[in-house]
C-alpha cells in the first residue's frame, strides 16, 4: 500500500486521518510543519503528500516550490488537502506543481480518505497512459474509431485535468470557455458528444441544453454535465432536459469520466 505523509498541524486533526488512512491500509506518517515533510522526503520513500495549505514558517504553496524544485523525487504525488478552496488557491496549487486539490470542508475525515484513494487510482492510470504514449503498451481508442468531445468548460484546471485523460484514453477533444461559444461551436460541428459545465459565463448550462435539444443536428447527441454543486433538484432539472449522466466535479475523477464516455458512446 502507498507511503503517505501527512502534514497537518492541528494534532487532532493530524490524529483523526492518521487512524482513518492506517485502518484503510496505508503506511502513515504524521508531521506538523513544511520543513519536518521536506526532510522526510528526502530521507523516506513517498508515494503521497497531504498537504495543508495554512502552517507556521512555511505554508504550503512554498512546501510544493520546494518539493518540485529538482532534489526531491519528482514521481511523489502531492495532493492539497485544505480549508482554503477558492479557485485562486487551486490554481496556484496546480501551476506549483500539485497534483490533486481536496477541500477539506466539503468532505468527512471518511469521505477524505475515499477521495484520496480515488486520485490515487488516477494516477496510477496516468502512470498507465504515460506509457502508452511513450510506446510501450498499445494506445487505447475508443471502439468504432476515434470520438469527438465538445467539452464546455471555463476552469482551467477542470480543462486541464479532464480534458487531458479524455485525450490520452483517444478521444478528439475540441473546448469552449462559455456557453455562447459552446453552442456555436456544437451547432457548427459533427460531435459525439458533449461535456457542458451547468455554470457557465454568457449561457447557463440549462440554458445550452434546452438549445441543444432543439436542434435537429444535435438533438439525439448524449450529453455529460458537471456542476460544482450537486443539489437534487439540478439533478431532477437535468434528467427532465434529458442528459445522459449528472456528476458532481468533486465527486468523479478524470478516469471515471473518461469511462462514463466511453460507456454513452460504444
């Protein structure tokens, strides 16, 4: 199982995801500062990093600098684990060099250690998919040729990290950053599907759909929205517009969308 440190300083906290990762099976280790992780990882194999973003001395944004700075091992996942969840502090993140944001504040010590074991399994597909590209397993494509995906989306990060494994899994993946370019883009193109964040800037999500439906060229195309919010009645408003599948980001990784894809389209 995966070495996983975690750097917290509250020490109840700390305690709390100790025991819930080691009941899981992960080989624990517990540190309270920046500086105490940046020594164990030079000392101890790593395989995952918990990070909190908020410590004394050196917060976590430097803690990431450091650890991709060249003298650590570069295959150590590095996954924020935080109170601070704007997309601002994500961004930084990812663009430091972390692999995977979980707020901490939308998630149960419980629910934390399945997300986490969730972005393990992606990016152990990544490994996979590294592999394909550098030749040395065969490249999947999705049967019956190569798909086409509109993906509405304006995070960058989601862009990013979703977008990519639909790439890697074979998919031709075409993107729009709003909803009015969205449509112009799905109206004007031969798409097998479409991938349509339901918050959106110029159209709503709804909004796209409902357009969407009423055109005879993309009436019958499945579609996939995501939502930063999962409330029931989204979910009842989606499934009356007729999508073919509702997930929350937080709550699907990109492996898993990749597969529902594939899933709607074979």
């Amino acid at each position: 199982m995966s070495k996983v440190v975690i750097v917290e300083d509250d020490p109840m906290i700390s305690e709390i995801y100790s025991k819930k990762f080691s009941d899981v099976g992960f080989d624990v280790s517990a540190v309270t500062s920046g500086e105490q992780v940046l020594d164990l990882a030079l000392t101890e194999k790593v395989d995952v990093i918990l990070l909190d973003l908020i410590m004394p001395k050196m917060d976590g944004f430097e803690v990431i600098k450091r650890l991709r700075d060249g003298i650590y091992d570069p295959n150590i996942k590095i996954i924020v684990t935080s109170n601070l969840s704007s997309r601002e502090d994500q961004e930084k993140s990812m663009k430091l060099g972390a692999n995977g944001f979980v707020a901490k504040s939308e998630y149960s010590p419980s629910e934390m250690v399945a997300q986490v074991k969730r972005l393990i399994n992606q990016f152990s597909e990544q490994k996979k998919n590294e592999a394909k590209l550098n030749g040395s397993v065969s490249e999947s494509v999705p049967k019956g040729g190569k798909k086409k995906i509109l993906m509405i989306e304006d995070e960058e990060i989601i862009i990013d990290m979703f977008g990519e494994k639909l790439k890697q899994d074979g998919f031709e993946v075409v993107f729009a950053r709003n909803g009015a370019w969205g449509v112009k883009e799905a109206l004007k193109g031969k798409f097998n599907l479409f991938i349509i964040d339901m918050m959106m800037p110029a159209m709503t999500g709804e909004e796209m759909v409902t357009r969407l439906k009423m055109e005879d060229e993309t009436k019958n195309v499945p579609i996939i929205m995501l939502s930063a919010s999962v409330e029931e009645q989204y979910e009842r408003k989606m499934e009356e517009l007729g999508i073919s599948a509702f997930f929350g980001k937080t709550q699907i990784t990109p492996s898993e969308l990749s597969k529902k894809a594939e899933e709607l389209l074979n």
